[in-house]
C-alpha cells in the first residue's frame, strides 16, 4: 500500500511530474497523428525520448538515496523493525525504482507507436 509519505518524497515527485508532462504530450500526438501539423511530436520527438530515458534514471536516483538512508540507519545500529529509518530506506530504494521503471516501460512502447504512426502519416503525406 502506497503512503502519503512515499508520495511526498522528492524523486516520486520528480518522476511522476516528469511522467505526467511525458504522458501529456504521447497522448496528445497519438490523438492528433492524422494531423501531422498540429500535434507537434516532431518537435518534441527528441525531447520526449530524452525524458522517457530519464523515468527510470530517476528512479535509480531515488534507490541510491533509499539505500543511503538504510546505511546511516544501520550505522547508528537500528535493527530491521518495522517502522524504523532502515526499512523506510529500503522501501523508498524499492518503490522509486518500481515506479521509474513501471512509468518509463510504457511510455517506451506509447512513443514507439507514435512514431510509428507519424512516420505512416507523413510518408503517405509526401
């Protein structure tokens, strides 16, 4: 179960803000991919590929952090309890990589179709 303190941890912020702009603008090529000049993906089309790229980084960021946050934990001597600094380490490292990855995965495949269909568009277009 996700807690509004795994929300509020600045890499979830950071992914799912980056996600959210991600989504946007795949969602509003493929709606638009019939209208080659309105939805703008040739534009982003790098951009967006860069911050697809960036989705699981980040996640990766936060594990690094998490994992940090378990060392110092350890190293003051906690113990595995539940509720304590070190599990809570653990399960940031866990929850930022599996929300990097579950974003980024899709979002591949999402431009992959877009692309696709851009390239169908325009080709049929020339």
């Amino acid at each position: 179960m996700i807690t509004l303190n795994e929300l509020s941890h600045p890499i979830v912020i950071a992914i799912l803000a980056l996600a959210l702009f991600v989504y946007y603008r795949l969602v509003y090529a493929f709606i638009a991919r019939k209208q080659v000049c309105c939805c703008g993906l040739g534009f982003w089309q790098q951009s967006l590929n860069l911050c697809i790229c960036a989705l699981p980084l980040l996640g990766l960021l936060g594990t690094i952090m998490g994992l940090l946050d378990a060392f110092v934990a350890m190293s003051y001597g906690e113990t595995m309890g539940f509720g304590n600094s070190l599990t809570a380490g653990i399960s940031d490292a866990l929850f930022t990589t599996q929300l990097g990855l579950l974003l980024a995965v899709p979002a591949w495949i999402l431009y992959s179709l877009v692309n696709r269909s851009l390239n169908e568009v325009q080709r049929h277009a020339s």
